[in-house]
C-alpha cells in the first residue's frame, strides 16, 4: 500500500476527532489538497496559499545557499585578512560551506520544528486546518539573525512570534504583525547583546578576541554609526561579501529573488520600489544636510548622515525586508495607492531610525512593524478618497 493510500487512511480514520487537523495537514504538505470547492460563483486559478508560500521559499532558497557560504567566508576571513584580496577564488569553498552547514542549517530545523508544532498544537485545540503560512516564516527567521544565535533562544522567540504575532489574532489571514518580524523583535528586545555589536555577526568571534590579522565583525552600519573607515568596496556590499544577518547580505540575490516574486505575481512591486524611493529620498536629504554643513565630524550621527544614498540600499536590512517583508500580503497595505504610500514609509523611516539610533543602526524591522499597524488606516483613507471623488464625479453630472 502506497504512502499516499496509508495517510488517506489514517485521514478517514480519525475524520472528525481532534487529531485530524495533524494529518490533514501532513497529506496537504506531501500531496495536492483533497478539497475543491462547491457552489456559488468563484474565481477558477492554478495557485492555492500552498504553492504561493512554495514560490516565496524558491526566491529565499538562493539566499539561504549564499548565507552559508558566507558564514563560512566571514569566519575564515577574520582569522586571515589576505583571503579578502581574491573574494571569488576563496568564497564558494567547502570549508566555507561546511561552516554554514553546522550553522546555519541547525537554525532552518530549530525554526521549522518549534513553530510547526505550535501551529499543529493550535490547530488540535482549536480545531482548525494546520495552516501553510508558517512555511515561509520557518525560512524567514533563520536568515534575519546573527550566524551564531543559539537555538533555545530561537525557540522561545519563535514560540513567541507565533503565540502572539499570529495565533492570538486568529491564525494565518487574520494577523496585523509580520510573524517573522515580531520574532526578530522579541530578540531584539529580550536579548539585545545577541542581536547587536561587533561579535555577532562572524561565527566564533568572541573567541577570537586579540588573534592576530583578526578584523572587527562589526557590520558596515555599524562601522558608518562610528564614523570608522569601512574596508568593504560597493562591489562587496552589492554581492554580498560582507558580515551580517545569514540571508540579508546579498543585494544582488535579493533583486532577482525580487523579479522572480514580481513575475510570479505573489510580490507587489509597488510596494518594493517605493520603499527603495522612501530610503532613497531619506538618504537624500541627510547627505545635503552634511553638505550644508548643519552638522559637524564630531556628530554622533554625521557617520549615517554622510553614507552616500544608494549606499543605503545595499546594506543593512533595508533590501531584504523591501522585498520579502514588506511585502507581506496579510499585513501590508491593499489598495494599489496606498502600496506607494506604505512602502515609501517604511523606505524613508527605516532611513531615519538608522541614522538617529546609532547604537543599533537598523531600522527596517521596526519600521515594517510600525507600517504594520498603519496599513489598515492608509487602506480606508485611500477608499475614502476614492469614494469622495466618485460623488463629486457625480454630483457634477446631475448638477
């Protein structure tokens, strides 16, 4: 008897009960939903929530892969400074591979396991489908935190980001937080010394305290924020080669993971260029501010403030959760106006949150949160602008 016959089985068999839930949703992971839909008028297509969450996973799998190496890369370059010369002969290596194996891989395990059993749990009590939206948050977690973030401290978060940032409002659909985003602020908060600094970034750093050719793995935020010269050319900071959170380097993957998502039609590109407009503008406006001379050297702030615009674009955050945070269906904005107003909000504020908060020089994960909560309320003004015009359109014409 085939796997497939077996779980319709078991399906049958516990049809009904409490455990239903736990198998329904271990065949809808394996195979095709059983269920289609009965009656009523209804829009016929080929993608379901399942092969949505599948398509985002293939734009972060690149990501993922070029994480790893990274890890590894960003480990063995700090021992030895001279690997930096060649980046490409000393990159795609298996000892840098290996590295993120044991790394990073343990997150992506630790990530899926605690979060699925808390939705298998909900979905047991509750009564409910296990739901697919867990699938891309299990893989967004793991490559927005530090290579070296330990794994019960994984756990909690994640026990934390599900519980409260979705399953308290209902479940997936119902949530106004990005899950993922809520997890990344629980550690931020909970346990800021893992989150920030110059030693979490590059595998076994603290260790590596006083090694000899030994670089800082200080992200370049944090090198701007300090106003400290910056070894990295554009080049790196658009490919990829520098420390920071395990799928947030790459701007390059990020962009084609972008076009895949665009031409896919599960991203929104509205909302991804005008949040790369937002940062723009923002950069903008604080270099002419350097450039007026309003603020001096000495400024704790002139670091950020003088980082060339588009440079912003490429490092942090910012590009990563343009394209795979902010684009969140749930809980960002709907209507197409209102998509350029969010977007250009989180672009601009995340901006401004890394300048003026140089002891952690990142604002985008607080800034989609914040544009989270507002989604809604640009949504109604859009409508009821639109609404206003419509009556004005009409009161001429009876007029």
């Amino acid at each position: 008897m085939s796997l497939k016959q077996n779980l319709h089985n078991l399906k049958e068999k516990y049809k009904g009960t409490k455990m239903a839930p736990a198998f329904n949703a271990i065949h809808t992971f394996l195979y095709l939903p059983n269920e289609v839909t009965h009656g009523g008028t209804h829009i016929k297509a080929a993608d379901d929530l399942k092969r949505t969450m599948n398509i985002v996973i293939m734009a972060l799998i690149p990501c993922l892969l070029f994480g790893m190496f990274n890890a590894g890369y960003q480990h063995y370059a700090a021992i030895d400074g001279s690997l930096r010369t060649d980046v490409l002969a000393n990159f795609f290596t298996w000892d840098n591979l290996w590295i993120g194996i044991i790394k990073v891989l343990p997150l992506v395990i630790v990530s899926y396991a605690v979060g699925l059993i808390v939705e298998f749990i909900f979905a047991v009590i509750k009564g409910h489908e296990v739901e697919e939206g867990y699938l891309v948050t299990g893989m967004l977690v793991p490559l927005i935190v530090p290579v070296d973030t330990p794994l019960w401290m994984l756990s909690v978060a994640v026990v934390f980001g599900v519980v409260i940032g979705k399953e308290v409002f209902g479940g997936t659909g119902m949530n106004i937080l990005n899950p993922a985003l809520t997890i990344r602020a629980f550690l931020f908060f909970a346990y800021p010394t893992w989150m920030s600094g110059d030693k979490v970034w590059v595998h076994d750093a603290v260790n590596r305290v006083g090694t000899p050719d030994a670089i800082s793995g200080e992200t370049i935020l944090g090198s701007y924020a300090q106003n400290q010269e910056v070894i990295y050319s554009n080049w790196d900071k658009f490919m990829g080669f520098i420390p920071g959170s395990v799928g947030e380097t790459s701007t390059l993957l990020i962009l084609l993971g972008a076009a895949f998502l665009i031409f896919t039609k599960v991203g929104s590109w509205r909302i991804i260029v005008s949040t790369f407009i937002g940062a723009a503008v923002m950069g903008l406006i604080f270099n002419q501010i350097v450039a007026a001379d309003v603020i001096t050297e000495s400024s704790k702030f002139y670091g950020l403030m003088n980082t060339v615009w588009y440079e912003h674009l490429m490092i942090g955050g910012l590009a990563f959760g343009a394209v795979y945070m902010a684009t969140d269906p749930v809980t960002a904005s709907q209507t197409n106006k209102g998509k350029w107003i969010y977007g250009f909000l989180i672009g601009f504020i995340s901006i401004m949150i890394r300048v003026f908060n140089p002891a952690y020089p990142e604002g985008v994960f607080l800034a989609i949160l914040l544009m989270n909560v507002f989604a809604p309320t640009i949504d109604h003004y859009v409508v009821q602008g639109n609404v206003k015009k419509r009556l004005k359109r009409t009161k001429v014409k009876t007029a």
